[in-house]
C-alpha cells in the first residue's frame, strides 16, 4: 500500500514517466506474482499427490487388491473349473499383469508422480481407478461435475445467505450496539464453536426423527417426482436441514465478527464529521463506513466463492447429500488418486486466481492501493 | 506482569468467563476422576471387551433415568450372583459327601414392560457326578411355576425365552411375558418375584454357583449400545482424551505460530521469506482431505493424527497476523535497547519479542480448543477415530452406523453430543471473555 502524492508543478513530467513506470511495474508485479503463484500450486499440489499415495504404500495396497478381486473372479468363474492348474494360473498371472499396467502401477512411483502433477497442471484430470459417475464414465471430469451442482446448491445457498444476511444484521446492530439484540449475538457468538454437522445430527433428530416433517438425508426422494414443481419442492425439503445446519453454525459469530467491524470503522473522526453534517444515515453507512470495508467485505466474498467448491464434507456425510466434498471423502476411502488430484488442483487453481485478483480488485475500489506498490 | 494479573482479575466482571472456567474445571475434574476410577488398560479392555466382558447387559438400552421423564416406567437391567454374594445361597451338607444348596433372589418388578430376557449363567465343579439343578419361579399372586430342571456340566447357560419344554408349559411362544402375568386375563403383575433354585451335588467338593441376569428396557446412567457396552465408560474416558486433544493441539499450535513468527520477522532475509512461501503453500493444500488421508491410508492413532493437525495449522493466516504486529514491535524502543546492549537474537526474540504477545495468545489458545476438540469428533464420524481409545465422537459414530437417530435411542447420540456441546462452549465462552479483557479496544465496542 502506498499513498500517491504528485506536486504540482511537476504534473506534467510526471505523469508521463508515471505512466511508462505504472505501466512496468504492473507488467513486472503480474509476471513475478503468477510465477510465485504458479509454483505454489505447484509445490502444493506435488504434496498432496506425495500424501495422496504415501510414497508408495497405497500401491501396496492396490495390488493385493487386484491379485485377491482376479484370483477371485477367476475361481468363481465355471468355465474355468475344469481348466489346468497351470493354465488358470498363467491367466490369474496375466490378468493381474493387464490390470496394473491399466492403472498404470507397473510404473515406478516417483515417475508416476511426476505424470499426475503435469496432468494435474495442464487439467488433463484422467480416468477415475475405481469410482464411476452415475452416468458410469470413468472420466474424473465427468464424475467432478456431476455432483458439482449438489454442491454450488447447497453451498451457494447456505453461504450467500449468511454473507448478506451477517452484513444486513450487523449494519443494523452497529448502528445501535449495546441493545438487547447486540447484546443477544454478542452472547450467542460462542455457539460458532460448535461445526455445521454437528447441528445437522441436532436438527435430523428434532426435525426428522421426532416431528417427521423433513426427510432424514438424500437430495430428493427416490423415485424423483416427475413434474419439476413438485421435483423442486422436494428438492427444497431435503435442502433445509442441510442448508440450516451450514448457517445456524456460523450465523452469529458472522454477525458478531462483521459489527465489530463496522464499529470500529463507525467510531472513525469523519463518519462523526458526516454525521455533525446532517447527511443521513444510509449516506453515512453507505459511503463512509461500507465503503472503507469493502476490501476486507469483497476478500471474504471471494474466499466464500472458492468454498463453494470444496463443499463441506461432513455434513454432506451426514445427511447424505451427494455433493463434492462427500465424493472427495468416498475417493479417499477408495484410494482414488486421480480424483484426490483433480479435486485439489482445481481448489489450488481457484485460490491462487483470487488471490492474483484480489489485489487488481483492492486497487480498483481503494484509490490508495497501487498494484505492486510498496 | 502486573497487567496480565490484573487482566485475570477482571475475569470475574464476566458472567460468561465464569460459565466457562466452571465448565473447565468441571472437564478436568472429570478426566482425572476416570483416570482415577477406570485405568487406561482398564478402559481399554472394557471399550474393546465384546460378549465376554458385557454379556450381562441388554443392548440398546436408554439410561435408567428416563423412567423420571416417562409416565410407563421401564424395567431396569440387573445381574446377581452366588459368587459374591448378591444372590443369597445355603448349602446344607447330607450323607456320602453329597449336598444340596439353595439359591434365591427375590426382586420387586414394577415396571410396565415386560423384560427382554432373563438368563441363567451356571458353573459348577465336579470330577464325575454331574450335580443337579432345578429353577422355580414364584410370582406375586402366590403361584410357583417350575422352570427347568439341569444336570449341570462345567459351564452353561439357560435362556428362559430358548426353552421349548417351558414354551409348551406355559402354552405360549413368548415365555418372559407369559411369566410376569395373569394366566387367566393376560395382564402384567407387579409385584415381588421370587427365582427359587435349589440343586444337588453328589461329590464332596463338588459346588454349584449361579448368575441370574435380567435384561429390562434400561440400564444404568447412560445406557447401552450395539455392543451392549455400558456407555459411562466411553462418555467419562471422552472427557481427558478430548481435553488433552484440544489442549495439546491448541497450545502447540498457538506457540509454535508465534515463535515460527517471531523467529521469521527477527532474523528477516531468507527466513522469513521461507516462512511466507510455506504458509502460502499450506494455504493451498486441502487440511481436511489431508487428515482423512492420513486417516485412511497410514494410521488412524490419535497422537500422529494430532502431530498431523498440529503442523497443517501452524502455517495459516494466524502466522501472517502475528508477523505484521511483531513487525511494529521490532521497531519499539524498548527492542532497541536491547540491541544496544547487545542482547542476542534468540534472547531478543524469546525474552522481549514472544512475551508482548501474551495477552493475544491467551484468549486465541483458549478459544481454538473447541475447533479441535470437535475435529477429533468429525474425524471420529468419518469413520477415522481412534481404534483403540473410547472418544466421544467414537460414540456418535457408532449411534450415527447403527442408526440410532432412526431406529429413536436418542439418547445414545445425545449423551455424547451434549457433552461435546457443553466442552465446545465452555471454552468458547472463556475465550471470548479472555479476548474482551485481554484486548480492551474491543471492549469498548
């Protein structure tokens, strides 16, 4: 951050080398902040791909799984009763060979990690080893984006919902703290302490176990009803707790979080200047409280924006909600490395996009912030 | 130093830091007095123990307290035995080395359920003469039914719903009802029951001892589960495995930030530059897939899952916060007096930098415990707790597995919930507090 002075009298001289010298220094700011991005996620993603098959071991694990489903499916395979030892045992042999070499472990682990990590770079996500999509494509594409929507839905719900409604409640509330209802949020802050499917348990029971009004879990009914009205209410139905649980478990720390906030910016001199001015309330909070916020408001609305893809894993677990953090913890437990790979390059993706933007997007809205200034 | 007292003291203006150091407090004296009460090795064998170890309890049984909440009361489980006492026995010696015993237990059943089942565990010592038993059962309304007659071998078990022979007696295919009412009407008798057993041995140290166990609706304080384990054990172990989670997590976590921090702006160059690039690249990779990972494929042990948690939290936001203020501190006079004297790097940074920071890392310690205490349960819901050690969150596992929430044995979930709710609170309550003492600009607002 910097503050930008220009005298005067050398306007004009200035303004020419200062805009030659804005010119490379956002050319160089952009080349060297993508570069150091760009590693980043590079060294980030390496990580996870290192952590993903434990140097090793998960192959391991996945080949005495092979040899034990080929030997299996060869034994109970009647054809091949009468067989000859030795045959059966060449094709048991054989089999397991293919079905390596088709999940690509007959490859040394270091130069296989290598490979993940350029596909990861370049998005060339890959064939999924063990789950399928509901449409049965292998394709880690295909398996990510089809429970994408599950995910933005909740997600997007829940999440826009408790940014404008915290920020709603919190002008309101900065606005006359020390009330009962400041005093209220202020008290029921801690409850935040407390995750999101931790409520849900709460919620199923009381809504779904004792006064059976919602659905236990699951997305929509089974079978789906057939008319998009009636699909969507009941889509809507087995939203609410969900939904519910994600905001109840944020809602008034949010609030909390965001009054303080504003009231510290609230208690500066000129909003009291605006205020000794007449100008009216909505003008004060508008220009001279939101927006000296609005760098800090919009950074959280862009991290909001990325958690929108990694979901929230847990409570899609716990109401069964078929989105992409509960697909992230299924892969895990069946030791599907590409969809692990393809979940976190995108997340990594995203974040060092925000983070590269944020700072164009700081110097849009504060004029005292320069791009790559000191 | 005087300031932090004085910090302390004003503790107690906060209603809400005084819920929370009870809530502390009572956590602690919790965790010691399982410790006390049930050893670890003890805990252990108890939370992994199957039949063998919980054979004498119904499963799925709610806390015997909620008969206070309920108009029908339910009948409570109970095992009395010879052996120590709690079923009354008399041997009366007879010629040849031959004897008979006696054995009674007389019970008041008032409840307005029929139990679930009723099972006698006999064991009795002989070298050849098998000794011999017959049961009688006596009701309230003075009858007196014979239940089963046995020639005993080493060990046996007789379940009193499993006889045919009773079935066929008592004209019925559901011998427990059958038992606790009216032959005529059908209607359940309260009333005192008398099990009557007498036996006869035919050799001189030949002995005979019984266990009666009566498996009713409830069961103790906190009930059973699918195991039929006795729940208190797993709901008071909870409390020190959560609390040494939290802590340890929160307390390594915190410092090693602030050292990390410190260490990084001090020295300045290369280190911090180090540091600023880890933090940016530990903000990329995925914290909870990570665990799970971890969970999954390497161990599951709470330690290394701790040690995990502990190394993904150090480099997060939290270590940018410290830096830009030790960054101001640096700067202070004080600090370049301290040069000035030539005090060393790591005198500068451990005796003058970390110790301004107290007062911001006392209320962020306290209020990052609820976060993992509840980690620990997530990850125990997950399916990635602890195999071995008894953990609250194990428990809503096994309730959530079992579907407990479905299936209505509410309690089995809410035990455990309400106790993680109640620690998950406590400290939040206090680190609030903490922070609005210790941090007197937000005070003010």
């Amino acid at each position: 951050m910097a503050v930008v002075t220009q005298s005067p009298t050398e306007n004009t001289v200035a303004k020419r080398t200062s805009h030659t010298n804005t010119f490379t220094r956002v050319s160089r700011y952009v080349v060297v902040r993508l570069m150091v991005l760009f590693a980043t996620v590079v060294v980030g993603v390496y990580l996870t791909i290192m952590i993903a098959n434990m140097g090793g071991f998960v192959d391991q694990i996945m080949k005495g799984e092979i040899r034990e489903r080929v030997t299996q499916t060869i034994a109970a395979n009647p054809s091949m009763r009468q067989a000859d030892p030795a045959v059966r045992k060449k094709l048991i042999e054989d089999t397991i060979v293919k079905e390596e070499q088709r999940l690509g472990l007959d490859i040394p682990i270091a130069i296989r990690n290598f490979r993940y990590l350029s596909n990861a770079l370049t998005l060339n996500l890959g064939r999924a080893m063990n789950m399928t999509s509901d449409s049965g494509s292998k394709q880690v594409r295909l398996i990510l984006l089809e429970r994408l929507p599950a995910t933005l839905l909740l997600m997007g719900i829940s999440q826009l919902f408790l940014f404008f409604s915290s920020i709603f409640l919190a002008l309101n509330l900065s606005r006359r703290y020390g009330n009962f209802w400041d005093r209220l949020v202020v008290t029921l802050s801690p409850t935040s302490a407390v995750p999101p499917w931790f409520y849900g348990i709460f919620l199923i029971l009381i809504f779904a176990a004792l006064l059976k009004v919602l659905p236990f879990g699951g997305m929509v009914d089974s079978p789906p009803p057939s008319n998009p009205f009636d699909y969507s209410m009941n889509l809507l139905k087995h939203l609410t707790l969900p939904a519910l649980s994600l905001v109840l478990s944020s809602f008034f720390l949010s609030i909390y979080n965001y009054r303080t906030f504003f009231l510290i910016y609230s208690s500066e001199d000129y909003v009291e200047m605006a205020k000794a001015k007449g100008l009216p309330s909505r003008d004060v909070e508008r220009r001279y409280i939101l927006r000296p916020t609005l760098p800090n408001i919009i950074t959280n609305f862009a991290l909001l924006i990325i958690s929108l893809w990694t979901g929230a894993t847990i409570t899609e677990t716990v109401f069964i909600w078929p989105g992409l953090g509960r697909t992230l913890y299924q892969a895990i437990g069946l030791y599907d490395i590409p969809i692990i790979v393809g979940s976190t390059i995108i997340y990594a993706y995203l974040l060092a996009m925000t983070v590269f933007l944020l700072d164009f997007i700081y110097a849009l809205v504060d004029p005292r912030v320069k791009v790559g200034g000191r | 130093m005087k300031s932090l007292k004085n910090s302390f003291q004003n503790i107690l203006y906060y209603p809400s830091a005084i819920v929370g150091i009870f809530v502390v407090f009572l956590l602690v004296f919790t965790a010691i007095y399982a410790m006390v009460k049930i050893p670890y090795n003890e805990a252990i064998r108890l939370w992994r123990g199957g039949e063998e170890v919980w054979y004498q309890n119904p499963k799925f049984a709610p806390p015997a307290w909620i008969n206070f909440l309920s108009s029908k009361k339910y009948a409570e489980s109970f095992a009395v035995r010879t052996s120590d006492g709690t079923m009354t026995k008399e041997v009366t010696l007879g010629a040849e080395g031959t004897s008979t015993m006696e054995a009674s237990y007389t019970f008041d059943f008032a409840s307005d359920y029929y139990p679930q089942e009723m099972i006698l565990y006999l064991s009795s010592t002989y070298t050849e003469k098998q000794p011999f038993i017959s049961a009688e059962w006596l009701t309230p309304d003075g009858r007196k039914i014979r239940i089963v007659n046995l020639a005993l071998s080493q060990k046996q078990t007789y379940r009193f719903s499993q006889d045919q022979k009773l079935k066929t007696k008592l004209r019925t295919d559901d011998v427990i009802p059958a038992l606790f009412s009216d032959p005529e009407t059908g209607n359940l008798i309260r009333g005192k029951y008398q099990l009557l057993i007498t036996g006869a041995a035919f050799e001189p140290d030949s002995d005979i001892n019984v266990e009666f166990v009566f498996h009713g609706q409830v069961y103790g304080l906190a009930g059973t589960d699918h195991a039929r384990r006795d729940l208190v054990v797993p709901l008071l172990w909870g409390a020190p495995v959560a609390l040494a989670f939290g802590l340890i997590a929160s307390l390594g976590t915190s410092v090693l930030t602030m050292v990390i921090a410190a260490v990084g702006t001090w020295y300045g160059g290369w280190v911090d530059e180090l540091i600023q690039r880890i933090t940016e690249i530990n903000l990329v990779l995925p914290f909870l897939s990570i665990l799970i990972l971890i969970g999954t494929f390497y161990s599951r042990s709470i330690w290394v899952i701790l040690g995990a948690t502990i190394l993904l939290s150090i480099f997060t936001g939290a270590i940018k916060a410290y830096r830009s203020i030790f960054v101001q501190v640096k700067e202070s006079m004080y600090i370049e007096a301290a040069r000035a004297y030539g005090a060393s790097g790591s005198r500068i940074v451990f005796l003058y930098l970390i110790p301004r920071m107290i007062p911001l890392l006392i209320p962020g310690l306290v209020s990052s415990v609820p976060a993992f205490v509840f980690l620990e349960a997530s990850l125990a819901v997950l399916g990635l707790g602890d195999p071995v050690l008894p953990t609250w969150g194990k428990i809503i596992e096994n309730a959530n597995s079992n579907g407990a929430l479905y299936r209505g044995y509410y309690y089995w979930i809410l035990e455990p919930a309400i106790l993680l709710m109640i620690t998950g609170l406590g400290f939040a309550m206090l680190g609030f507090a903490l922070d609005r003492i210790f941090n007197p600009k937000l005070r003010d607002v």
